[in-house]
C-alpha cells in the first residue's frame, strides 16, 4: 500500500439496540419451558457436569414378522397360466404375417390402383355424359355457280 493515504480509516462503534426489539442474552444458555418440550425428552446431566436435553426412554424392540405363508392368489395362478398363451399367440401370429407379407403388398398395390381408377372415373364419367348430350351444330352447305366474268350467279343453302 501507499504510505501517504488521503483517507482516513476509522473503526465503527457498536449499534445501540432498539429499545422495542427482543435481544437474549446470550451470555447464559437459552432455556425452554417444560410445555415445550416434545414427548420422551427430558433434561439431563452429563458426566462433565453439562446439562443437555436428550431422550431418555429406550427405543422399543420390536420382534422380527414371523413370515406367514399366504395362498397365491386366483388371479396370480390365472395370469401365470395365460402368459405362455398370449405369447405364442403373439409369436404365431407374427410368423403369419411375415409368410403373407408378399400377398399383403400385391393387395395394397392391387387397391391403391383401384382408387386411381375410381378417382379417373369420378373425373372421367361427367365429362363423358355433358359431351353425349351437346346436340351438334347446324352444318350449312353452299353451292354457288356463275357463267362468265360478269355472269349471273345461282346457288342452294343446305341445312343439315
């Protein structure tokens, strides 16, 4: 540090307590009432002359359960039984689906190719029947002939 300081360092001095706020001394030991304490916790003296709360009553021995044997259950030997059988349902059923997976994929092509051909006629059908019922137009022929340069000219008008 620098010897010349330009501040000055100074200690603070103790707060002075509020008068209203609760400060314990702590100079002895806190002390409980006896309605605080929990049940089975009493005070005693230790060998060094110390006084503590600890608990005094033993803990209860409790014997080992006796092991009971019970009857399986209904439902236990039930389940126990179905379980091989829905399992080699499940595994037969599996092994069915691998041998007609070729026949299940010609199928799902053989339908995919029948919407198509639903969807072509949905499209297809009304333009088919608003063309059959147009009547169609009027057909006009004519026939003109004329004899020389400045001649007189004939003709017929065919309706059909």
């Amino acid at each position: 540090m620098h010897p010349e300081s330009s501040y000055q360092i100074t200690t603070a001095t103790e707060p002075r307590p509020h008068p209203l706020a609760y400060h314990p001394d702590w100079s002895q030991p806190p002390r409980m009432l006896p309605e605080e304490l929990p049940p089975g916790v009493q005070v005693v003296t230790l060998p060094g002359g110390m006084r503590t709360l600890a608990y005094t009553q033993p803990p209860a021995h409790t014997a080992p359960p006796v092991a009971v044997v019970q009857p399986i259950p209904a439902w236990a030997k039930t389940t126990a039984l179905l379980a091989p059988t829905v399992g080699c349902g499940i595994a037969a059923a599996s092994v069915g689906i691998s041998y007609a997976a070729p026949g299940l994929i010609a199928m799902s092509h053989a339908l995919w190719s029948a919407v198509a051909l639903i969807a072509a006629g949905v499209v297809a059908i009304p333009v088919i029947l608003r063309a059959a019922r147009r009547t169609a137009p009027a057909q006009i022929t004519q026939n003109i002939t004329a004899t020389g340069l400045f001649g007189r000219a004939n003709g017929t008008i065919n309706h059909r």
